[in-house]
C-alpha cells in the first residue's frame, strides 16, 4: 500500500527542552491515525513540524514520498483543522470553503461546484451564505473539515478538533468523523489525548510521552497487549499493583505484591527473581464470584468500599482484605450482583493471562 | 458609594448636584454659540432680537451669511482637502506600523517604537516650528544646488498636510495595533495553510479584521485633521484652514457669522461622531 | 508556541518598514535636530552664522522669558490637578454610581465637545464671558451688578478654559480604568469599615494611578503646548510661552531666538513627562495605551 506520510527519526527542541525526540512512523493511504497522549508529551509540535509551522532540528518528513524540507505550510499537500478550528469570522461559509480554492486561482463555476459538493458531503448542503456564528459547534466543525477536505490533501491533520464540544455532541461526532473518513478515504492523522477518540475511530494509534512514541498499534492491541507500563496506564482503567518476582517465567511469573498478595500472572519479558515489577489487571478482568471449578485464577477476598452506579459503565471499589489498596471491579448490570452492599466481603479472581506485568523502572 | 451599596440623601443629592452642574459648564458655550446664530443682532451677544437666519443665508452689504461668505468657505473647502489628504496617508501609514510593531521582528524595533510614539509627548507647535526649519532649509539648499524652487518647501497647503500627518498618523497606528493586538495568529495559520502567502494572508484575513478599527481610526484623523490649530498655525501659507481662518477673526472682533460656521460644526461633527460610534460599535462584533 | 519567523528582511517587512521609516526620519528626526541646531545657530553682520549658545544666554538674561517659561509650566502643573480634581468624581459617577441603563448617554455627552474644535469651544466662552458677553447681561439684569464686569482676559478666566478644554484627556483614561474596578473591592472596603476618605484613598486611587498618570501627562502636555486658549481669554500684559515662540518667528523673524524657546519648551515637557513616569514607575509604552 502507498505511503502517504513517512516521519523519519524527527525531533524537535526548543532550547534545552527536547519536545519531540526521535520519532518515526509511517501512515498508508487511506488510514486513520491517532497520536495520543497527555497535554505537554509533544503531539501538537509533532503535527505542526508535519504541517509546516515548525521545523524539526532533525529528521526527515516525507509527503507521499516528497521531502517536505524547506517546503512553506501553504505549500505542502497537509491541511490542518485547528484545536479552535480557525474559521474566518469575515467570511460566509461558502466563502471559508472557496478560500483555498481561490488560492489556487481555480475557475469561479468550478469552485462554486466543489464548495457546494463538499457541503453536501458533510451534511451541510445550501449552507454556502450563512455566518459562521449562525452555526452550532458541531455545523462549524463540519465546515472546518469541509474547507480542508475540498482542497483534496494528501494528508488530513486534526489538532484535537473535538476539544471544544460538550460530552454528548463529542460522542456522536467520533461517529461520524469516522465515517466520513471511510467515505472520502484521505489519510487522517488525529491527535488527542482522550483514549476514547484515539480508540474509537482510528486503524492505528500511536501512544506517545514525554517526546517519545511508545507503542504504535491497532487500538484492540494497545488495549489488551500494552508493551509499557505507560501504556497499561494511560490507555483505559487499570488497577496497579508494585511487587517483586519470586519466580516462574515470562508466560507465568509468581510475584508477590508489596501488599502481601501472590499471584501468578504473564509478563513481557522474563524476569530475574527479586526484581521490582508492576502489575495491571483490568476492572473487568476482576471477576466477581467466580465458578470454584475454574482452574488457575489468583482468588482472594476483597471488602467492597463504596458501588459506583454509572450504567453499563458500573463499578465497585474495593480493597483485598488486610491492604490499603484499592480496586476497581466491573459490575456487570446484569442483576447478578445486585445483593452486593457497601462492607460486604465477597471472593474476586482474575486469569493469569489477563493481567501483565512490566519491570519497574 | 456605589450603585449596590446605601447611600446618604445629602450624599446622593450633592453628588448628583455636581454632575448637573459639570454637564452643565460642559454644554454652556457650546449652548450660547448655537442661539446666537439665529440672534438677528449684529453682535453676538445678548439682549435677543428675533431669531433670523440671515447669518447663514443672508447676502446683504452688512450681513453676509456663511453660505454667501467667500473667504471662509474657502477656507472650509481647504480644510476638506488637507483633512482628505492626511486621513488617507495617516490610514495607510498607520495601518503599516500598526503591522510593524504588532507582527514583525527587527533589529532596532524598541527604538522605533519610541519615536512612533514620540509625537504624543511632542507640543504641535514645536511640531510645527521644527517642520517649519527643516522645510526651509530644505528648500534653501535646493535652491542653492541646483536652483530649484520646491513648492512643498514653503508654507502652504502640502506642508500643512506634512505637519498634521506627523502626529495624526500615530494615532491612528495606535489604535489600529489595539485591535490587531486582539487578532487570533491561528486564523493566519489557518489561511496560509489553506495555500495562502503572506500577504494574501494580511489581504484577505487581516485587513479584513482589522476593518472597523481602520475605519475607525480615519475617523478620527479626519477629525484630528480638520480641527487642527497649533501644528498648522506654523505651517499655513496663503490658503488658510478653516481654524486659522477662525482664530483670525475672533481675535480681531467677531459677528455672528462665527456663531454660524460654529453651529454647523457642532451639528457636523455631532453627527458624523455618532453615526462613526455606532457604525463602529455595530461592526466590532 | 509561536510560529517560527523564517522572513528577516522578508517582502512584508520592507513593505511596512519603508513608509515608518520615512515618515518617522523625515517628519520627526530630522526636523526636531534641525531645530537643536537652529537654536544653537547665530547670524554674524556679514550675513554668515556661527554655532554658539547665545540664544539660550539671552533667554536667561532677559527676565520676560525665563518668567513667562517658570509661568507656564506653573500654570501648566495647576491646570493638570485642577482637572483631575474636576474630572474624578465625574468619572467615578459614570462608571460606577450612574445605573448601566444612563451609562452610554452619559459617556456620549461626556465626549460630545470635545469632537467640536477647540476654536469654536473658546470662542462660545469668549461670549458668555466678555463685558459684552451673556452672563454679564443676565447678572446686570438681574440687577445683581450695576455695571457688566470685564471677566475675559485674566488668569482665571485662562485657567478655568484651559481646564475646560483638557478635560476629555483627563474623563477617558479616568473611566476607562475605574471600567476595571471590581465593585466588589469597594463593597469589601465598606463592609470592613472603610469611609469615603479611606475607599477614595486606599482603593480607588492606587487602582486607579496608571490612568492618572497617563490623563496627567497628556494634559499636562497639551496645556503647555496650548496657544489658542491663553492668547484668546488670558491677559493682554501676561504671555504663554508659545506665544513668546510665535513672536519670535512671526513678528521678531528671529527664528534662532524661536528654535532656542521652542528646544526647551520641549525639553521641559519631555523632563517633566520623564519625571512623571519615573516617579509613578510606569512606562510610556503601557500608558499610552
């Protein structure tokens, strides 16, 4: 498959503060591609060396195979939409759409087609004279993608463009984002640092801190095989545990938590006895009640500490008996569980392969 | 004190006193000037004797209304000519620092600024006189070098208009860079990422932005301009500004014909200042 | 994170920077150094000229000059606190104790002379004030005096127009930062005990300093550089210093003896302008703004 961006050992710094510290990924034609991560790890200088803004102090970045060194942002094939999307205010939308295709001295009739096609495209059609603080937030992100997406690029930049939008509108424009970029298949790269976007809509995300791309994976195996304890962390709920290793090898090591639990349960790689290690199971890896009869699964009691209600989305807090820690369990809201009371002492259990541990740094 | 808090009557009641009486010192001459255009008097002073128009109107050997007085519509209509000219320069000039200042990077900018804003502190009449020297030694050495005699080097309506430019100009930088202070930068990423340049950027978003303070601010270079008296005073040749010619007449005794040219102005300025307050203040959002 | 500026000297910047630089040099450099060496500049008998200070000898030795200099700058200082005296309560009223329904009226009319020339406001107290004039006629006929009294062309007179024709650069800045006072500061101030002396002194003023200081320095300014206000009400026997200039390049024609007043007219502006912001340690950038 073509390679529409190629991102080459890229990094970037500012002073004595390095940003962005030798990443390299590629993104095939066609694909959704997220960065994620928490505010300050570098995406956006990321994004901006790649539309243009910034340049790197080293590296090479490549659209669909150009070297884009030296090259000005109005002259690279990327549009970026921006975290505020920066429409014009000055401007009707159809004036907005136009802007790019003025620049490029396109035919008045020809550009009065493509700014109402992409209009239509986006849901909006016959929106052309309206102000922009006629529309709503949702209308004005359509149009900040219409105005990018009419000028054709290789590549589609989002700075975190669903940032502004309240939860409900947010959940339903993941959605459709998504389908847009099935519909028109440009090569989207989307930076965020809600996991939920990045899991939802993507091909592939790419987890970055602190300047440094962590994983770069498909969402389900970010989730289930998390190659760091970042990553574990950062992506979705993770109950931690620190412990040492008393044995065993990397498809099941034995570990004995700081807190005075042992279990057994894969990790990474092999680790020497005695090394710190960290745990993560995940809330609805905690099974509730599990059959006696399955074999292998860590058991102990934990003392339920409060119920979280929030729907499919419910959960208890808890702590192993005798321990400080505190635990997050799924509560599945299949009225299976619904004797659980605030002190109740109840047997949790949890499969070896569905924990991981890494080595403490 | 304040709206939210209580307040004393004798308190509340002298307060409001004073501001009556402050509106009051504000609006007295300007009051009296207008009546007494229409004081069919030769003087412009009281006892009333019937209200008359013929100060403005009039056309008779002791009476000449403005609108049949020569030499001070002249000196109106010169007055519309030097305004014109220092608001269109002192708009475009204005506009270009206010750029300079607000978005470039220079060796030497703080400096600059400085004397941007030096006309500020500058008296007009030290404008005008410091103008004034250069211009005639200016002129001075062309003649001397190659002979030629500089028109714009003597008095006259062209250094007037120098002279007012000097100053207004930074007036109007001043309150062009207050919007352009305000402006949003990611809406010129935004414009140059869409394949814009520099300066279609600048053409097409900026300017387009910076509209109302523009407007705004040839507002009151024309105004500036046109009221003008201590840079200009220096400055005049032959053809007088309306000011000067004023000042002339009142210092060497007045006739309601004064009153008049006054009344229109206010009116004038009255209107043309609240039509620009609210055309500015419907635009700015 | 700022774009990075890869244009030095790029096409829009020469674009901006040529007209400044025009204007500026040739409009505001040059003549003002033409002027400092005007002053220094003495014509001999034989017509050439020579550089020396005898212009500003000669201010110094003839007592007209130097006291007419001492009186306007003095006259000049009053006239700045008489209007700050003037316009702070009015100000105060506007922002802060008018109901926001009356506020924009207010403002309007606040302003509304001030968009009138300077002439013309001049002229209409040269009306009401001469032995002529309108208050006269009312007074005597109210029989309050038997004969009209001469009340143009004295110091008084001079100062209360001078006062008149500053006060908008005085209103304006006042208002515009009182706007930004937290009523909830004076209501705090009042809940705590404070009376009107104290919430004036302790609150209002110091919140208030950037604004004065830059109405001051513009009123301050313009009165000193005023020539149309004290030639036309003050005194025929005593001079504003800009009238001293006027004399001297229009009726003396002695331009360098002019060019000497009119360099220190402005030395003393700019000095007194420096003073002010040194002590109030403000900078001028901030407060023209």
């Amino acid at each position: 498959m073509a390679i529409d961006l190629a991102v080459n050992q890229v990094s970037k710094s500012f002073g004595a503060f390095t940003a962005v510290e030798k990443v390299s990924f590629e993104v095939p034609q066609g694909h959704f591609f997220s960065i994620l991560g928490p505010s300050g790890c570098g995406k956006t200088t990321l994004l901006r060396m790649i539309a243009g803004f910034t340049p790197p102090s080293e590296g090479l970045i490549a659209i669909r195979g150009r070297d884009m060194q030296g090259v000005v942002p109005n002259r690279r094939p990327v549009n970026l939409i921006f975290q505020h999307l920066a429409l014009f205010p000055m401007m009707t939308v159809g004036q907005n759409i136009a802007f790019g295709l003025e620049r490029r001295r396109e035919k008045r009739g020809v550009i009065r087609r493509k700014v109402a096609r992409i209009l239509e495209r986006v849901g909006l059609p016959g929106f052309e004279a309206k102000k922009i603080d006629q529309l709503s937030g949702g209308q004005q992100q359509r149009v900040a993608i219409a105005r990018c997406l009419v000028l054709e690029p290789a590549v589609l930049l989002l700075d975190e463009p669903l940032g502004a939008l309240d939860l409900k509108l947010r959940e339903q424009m993941k959605v459709e984002l998504k389908k847009l970029q099935v519909q028109v298949g440009t090569t989207f790269v989307y930076i965020t640092h809600d996991q939920s976007e990045a899991l939802v809509m993507s091909d592939a995300v790419a987890v970055m801190n602190a300047g440094r791309f962590e994983q770069v994976d498909t969402p389900q195996n970010l989730y289930h095989h998390p190659q760091s304890a970042f990553v574990a962390r950062f992506v979705g709920e993770n109950n931690a545990w620190t412990g040492r290793v008393r044995g065993g090898d990397a498809a099941a090591l034995q570990i004995d938590t700081d807190d005075g639990c042992r279990f057994v349960c894969r990790a990474a790689e092999s680790l020497d006895a005695g090394s710190p290690v960290e745990l993560f199971i995940r809330p609805e890896a905690l099974l509730i009640e599990p059959d006696e009869g399955i074999a292998d699964l860590n058991r102990f009691e934990v003392q339920v500490r409060s119920i979280l209600f929030d729907g499919a989305n419910s959960r208890l807090l808890a702590r192993p008996l005798q321990t400080d820690t505190e635990l997050l369990i799924a509560l599945p809201q299949n009225r299976q569980y619904d004797h659980i009371r605030v002190d109740d002492r109840i047997a949790v259990g949890w499969a070896p392969a569905s924990g991981i541990c890494f080595a403490a740094s | 004190m304040i709206r939210t808090l209580p307040q004393g009557s004798v308190y509340r009641f002298g307060y409001r006193a004073y501001i009556l009486i402050y509106f009051a010192f504000l609006f007295a001459p300007l009051v009296v000037t207008c009546i007494l255009a229409f004081n069919d008097s030769q003087f412009p002073a009281l006892p009333w004797k019937g209200f008359t128009l013929e100060w403005f109107f009039g056309d008779l050997p002791h009476r000449v209304g403005i609108f049949n007085d020569r030499v001070n519509l002249d000196s109106i209509w010169v007055s519309f000519q030097v305004a014109f000219g220092v608001t269109l320069a002192a708009t475009a000039v204005g506009t270009c620092a206010a750029f300079l200042f607000e978005q470039e990077e220079f060796p030497g900018k703080p400096l600059l600024y400085f004397l941007m804003l030096s006309p500020l502190v500058i008296p007009g009449v030290i404008l005008g006189i410091s103008i004034l020297l250069f211009a005639n030694s200016m002129g001075l050495y062309f003649e001397n070098r190659w002979g030629l005699d500089i028109a714009l080097f003597r008095p006259g309506f062209w250094l007037v208009v120098l002279g007012q430019f000097a100053f207004i100009t930074t007036l109007v930088t001043l309150i062009v860079s207050a919007r352009l202070r305000k402006f949003d930068r990611t809406l010129e990423e935004a414009a140059m990422n869409l394949g814009a340049g520099r300066l279609a950027v600048i053409w097409h978003i900026t300017l387009k932005y910076l509209r109302p303070a523009i407007i705004g601010g040839a507002a009151v270079a024309f105004l500036m301009s046109f009221e003008n008296f201590n840079t200009t005073l220096f400055l005049v040749g032959s053809e007088t500004t309306l000011p000067i010619n004023l000042y002339l007449q009142v210092r060497d005794g007045s006739t309601p014909v004064i009153n008049a040219i006054s009344f229109l102005l206010i009116v004038g300025t009255s209107v043309a200042a609240v039509a620009n307050l609210y055309f500015s203040r419907s635009r700015e959002n | 994170m700022n774009p990075h500026r890869r244009y030095r000297f790029s096409l829009p910047l020469v674009l901006f920077l040529s007209p400044v630089l025009i204007w500026l040099v040739l409009l505001i450099v040059l003549p003002h150094v033409e002027l400092l060496l005007m002053s220094l500049r003495v014509e001999g008998d034989d017509g050439g000229f020579s550089y020396s200070l005898a212009n500003y000898r000669q201010f110094f030795d003839e007592p007209i000059y130097w006291l007419t200099f001492v009186r306007t700058a003095v006259y000049a200082i009053l006239v700045t606190f008489l209007t700050f005296l003037v316009a702070l309560p009015v100000a105060f009223y506007i922002t802060k104790v008018v109901s926001p329904r009356r506020q924009g009226l207010l403002m309007l009319l606040l302003l509304m002379p001030f968009w009138v020339s300077e002439l013309v406001r001049v002229y209409g107290w040269m009306i009401l004030l001469r032995e002529s004039g309108v208050i006269n006629h009312f007074l005597v006929g109210l029989g309050l005096w038997e004969q009209p009294v001469e009340m143009l062309y004295n110091d008084v007179a001079m100062v209360m127009g001078l006062v008149y024709t500053s006060m908008l650069f005085m209103a304006v800045p006042l208002v515009s930062v009182l706007e930004s006072l937290d009523d909830s500061l004076i209501e705090a101030a009042h809940d705590l005990g404070g009376n009107i002396a104290s919430i004036v002194f302790r609150i209002i003023i110091p919140h208030a300093m950037p604004g004065i200081v830059s109405g001051c320095i513009v009123v301050f300014m313009l009165t000193l550089g005023n020539y149309l206000t004290p030639n036309l009400m003050g005194g025929k026997n005593s001079l504003w210093f800009t009238e001293q200039i006027y004399n001297q390049f229009i009726a003396s024609f002695n331009w360098n003896q002019g060019a000497s007043f009119g360099f220190l007219l402005l030395l003393l502006s700019s000095l007194v302008i420096w003073a002010g912001l040194k002590i109030t340690r403000q900078k001028l950038g901030k407060v023209v703004q």
